[in-house]
C-alpha cells in the first residue's frame, strides 16, 4: 500500500478518484435517504386523498383496522412513487450515461470524461433542491405543456439526468488508477478507492439527519460535486491511454465490440450478472426494508427505517469492500474472491429473512451482514478493468457497473411480479396478501444468487494480469510494449 502512495502522481490520482467515488455513493444514495420524506411533502395531498377514498369504499371492522389500512396504503404509494424514480429512472439514468461517459473516455479521455460527469450530476442535485409545483396562470405557466409543471415531474427528470452524469465517476476513475499503478498494486489502489468511496453512503445518512429541510440535502451533494472539479485539477492522464490515442489504435470505444464476438459479449454478460446481487441487496432489500418489514411481520413501531437501514448496510459494505479485495490479494485470484462472498451473500439474505424481523436492532445487524456479505464491488469493478484491453477498458469498466445498478429496476420489477403471484395487492389502494412483498422479494433472491455464481465461475482468473493490450476486432488482443503472454480472453 505504502507503494502507491510513494508516487506523487498515483497517489494523487488514487486519492481523487477515491473521493469521487465518495461524492458519487452520496449523491446516488440520497433520494434513497430522503424518499419517505421527500414524497411526503411532494405526494402528501394524493396520499391523503387516497386514504379518505378508502375509507368512503370499504368497511373495517375498526378504527384500527381502518388505520393499518391506510398506513399500507401510504406505504404502498410511497414504495411505488420510489421505484419509479429510483430503480427505473435513476438507474435507467445510470446506464444511458455509463454507455455515453465510458464511450467518451475511450476516444477522448478519461480526465475529460470526469470533468463533464461531475458537472451534470452537480447541476441536478443543486435544481433538485427547488423542485415545486407552478402555478398555471403564473410567469412559469409553460411547463405545464412539457410535463414539467408539477414537482414530482421535475423530480423525475432530474433523478434521471442525476443518474446520467453520476454514471462518469467511478468507470473512468477506476481505469485512471487501474492504468497507473503497477499491476502488483492495483487491487490495493482500487480497494482503497472503492472503501473510501462507500462511506459517502454513511455521510449521506449524518448529512440527511443533521438537516433538518431535504431539499438543503441535495444542494450539500451538488455543492460537494463542484469542488471536487477543483480537485481534478493536477491529475495526469493514463499513460497507457496516451499511447493508444496517438498510435490510433482502432476500436477505441467501439460499443458495439462489447457485444461482439460472442466470446467477448458472454465475458461481458459474465461480469455484469455476478454484480446483480450487490443491488437486489441494497436497491431493493435495504432501501424499502420499511415495506419488507412491515411484511414480515413486524410491529408498526418496530418498522425498520431506510435511511437507518442503508447506514448500517453501507458500514458493511465498506467494511465488505476491503475485506473482499485484500482476499483477491491473499488468494491472488479475483474469481475465488468473488465466490466466496457470494456465499456470504446467500447467507446474510438468509439471516435477513429469518433472524432479522424478531428485533429492530438484529434487522439493522442483518442490513449490515447484507453490506458486507455483498461489498465485493472493488474485487467486480477490477475484474472489469483487467478484462479489456486499453481501447475498450473505459467503456467496459465504466458501463458495467451502471448495468448493474440498472438491474435494481430489474429486480424492483420482478419483486413486483412475484408479490402478485403471491397474492399481494396489484394496485397501491387494493388489499392483498400482507406477507406477499417478502416472500416476492426473497424468490428474487433465490434466483440472483446462483446466476451470479455461475457468471463467476465462467470468468477468467485476471489476477495480476498486464493491462498494456488493446481488444482487437475478431476478439484476440495485441500487446503492448508492457504487455505480458497471458492466455487470450
């Protein structure tokens, strides 16, 4: 570790790129942090609305019963309204962008790629915190004739364009450290820089409850993404990169080389699905933990609380990152690190299904067991990094994580999906089977995991492999002149 930091230049860039993963995780997590608060101001007259609608439609046996009713009903439209803005849009966001920034990085550059990442994701959060319905007759009458006249139509757009421009960040530093530190001390350098970076999740959560207004909080996260532009300041670009751009490699940030030939397009596929886990656990286990809870049986007052739930998951996940990727480091294998905390995965899920809703405190626990079980996102993304050749890597490293975060849409939409065939409520003001949302939510589990494993196994071990080699068209690749003789991908 000392190694890496005896370079001015590597240490420079680890450290950036390891507080911009910080500013990225605050960012990415604080519609998570904020959503039950934040929809309540937005949605607060609907919800109410529906409740007193319910009330007028069906008999309860009493004011009780009425009352629980309604509190689901609430939870429910809370629940929707977040998915929708989250898993779907934030996340759709993320992948539009991780495609656009990595392409970008490949052909132009990774610093530059940062620059314009941070810039949008900044501009967003700062609108965010002013989202508010206008007036039809007022001076701002005309958004109503794009769709922007309500706040929760601003809110969508700009989670959407958030997620586009928080894709850049992680990709593109990842590549920049991955291509300057020696290939005996990447896994370190991109430990470090994922480890670092996760505890912008726990930040998030002090800054959400210090205060007191949600909106302060997104200006916090735009304000925090604009100085890190001054921190960029100094960096120097990948020398690796340098020398493919003026050599005109071809194939520099070629999509469609992703997905053909079919080798490359399943060594791609491969990386994605053995990440999927990682964001059922956080995007859809620890954010809506309040309605898995409610669920599984807990009492309204013991109902767990997600920005609580996310802390403590995003603890774990720190703590998971840098036990996964100093085990890459011991084992000398990435794969073998990847399998063993898919294991871990499939047991905290267990533990967080069974043992987590007899007590508050054991259901937080769990959330950690969760973080950490599923914090191998350092050993995922350098895996990513040591499995494509310089013309490529930016665009790999950098829209395979975003794929990934995408899948939380993807398994939001299949816990949808099996709630229903559960009998649970097939619309937010229906009744339903109240313990179909954990028992659609643990079958997505079911199936995540063992794909997952199966992905890791069809890898290849990268483990100390030279990245000074570009991807050409057929699939083989050409060395550089720091290249080694390692077996084709």
């Amino acid at each position: 570790m000392l190694a890496i930091l005896k370079d001015r230049n590597v240490a420079l860039a680890t450290t950036v790129a390891a507080l911009g993963y910080f500013v990225d995780i605050f960012d990415l997590l604080l519609f998570a942090l904020v959503r039950v608060k934040s929809l309540k101001d937005i949605l607060g007259s609907k919800i109410v609305a529906a409740q007193h609608d319910l009330a007028s439609r069906a008999r309860f046996e009493s004011p009780e019963a009425l009352q629980q009713a309604q509190d689901q009903l609430a939870d429910r439209m809370l629940r929707d309204a977040g998915v929708m803005l989250d898993n779907i849009l934030q996340m759709t966001g993320l992948v539009l962008g991780g495609i656009a920034w990595g392409v970008l990085a490949d052909r132009l550059g990774r610093l530059q790629m940062l620059f314009g990442s941070i810039l949008v994701y900044s501009v967003a959060n700062i609108l965010n915190a002013f989202v508010a319905d206008v007036p039809a007759d007022g001076g701002l009458a005309f958004l109503h004739q794009v769709g922007l006249g309500t706040a929760y139509n601003q809110y969508a757009v700009l989670r959407f364009l958030a997620g586009f421009g928080l894709a850049g960040e992680l990709g593109a530093g990842i590549t920049l450290v991955s291509e300057l530190v020696s290939k005996e001390h990447r896994g370190f350098a991109t430990t470090l820089v994922a480890t670092v970076g996760i505890l912008g999740a726990v930040f998030a959560y002090f800054v959400t409850e210090w205060v007191a207004e949600w909106r302060n909080a997104f200006l916090i996260g735009g304000l925090l993404g604009l100085a890190l532009l001054f921190l960029r300041v100094g960096v120097v670009e990948s020398g690796m990169f340098d020398r493919v751009k003026q050599s005109h490699a071809p194939g520099r940030g070629a999509l469609w080389m992703l997905v053909w030939p079919a080798a490359r397009a399943r060594r791609y596929l491969a990386l994605i699905l053995c990440a999927v886990p990682i964001w059922y656990c956080v995007g859809v286990l620890v954010k809506y933990s309040d309605v898995i809870g409610s669920s599984l049986g807990m009492a309204p007052v013991d109902k767990p609380k997600p920005g609580l739930a996310i802390m403590w998951c995003y603890v774990g996940l720190a703590l998971g990152d840098l036990a996964s990727g100093l085990l890459s480091q011991v084992l000398r294998s990435r794969r073998k690190a990847l399998l063993a905390f898919h294991v871990l995965t499939a047991a905290a899920i267990g533990a967080y299904f069974m043992v987590g809703p007899s007590d508050p405190r054991l259901f937080y626990a769990c959330c950690g067991a969760l973080g950490f079980a599923s914090g191998y996102w350092a050993v995922f993304v350098t895996t990513t990094a040591e499995q494509f050749g310089t013309n490529l890597r930016a665009t790999a490293t950098t829209s395979a994580p975003n794929f990934v975060r995408w899948s939380a849409a993807g398994s939001a939409l299949l816990w949808h999906w099996f709630e229903g065939l559960f009998g649970g409520a097939v619309a937010a003001d229906q009744p339903g089977d109240p313990s179909a949302p954990w028992r659609g939510a643990a079958l997505v589990g079911a199936l995540l995991v063992p794909v997952a494993i199966v992905a890791a196994m069809a890898l290849k071990e990268s483990f100390g492999s030279s990245l000074d080699w570009t991807e050409r068209a057929d699939g083989s690749r050409q060395d550089g002149p720091d290249g080694d003789a390692r077996a084709r991908a």
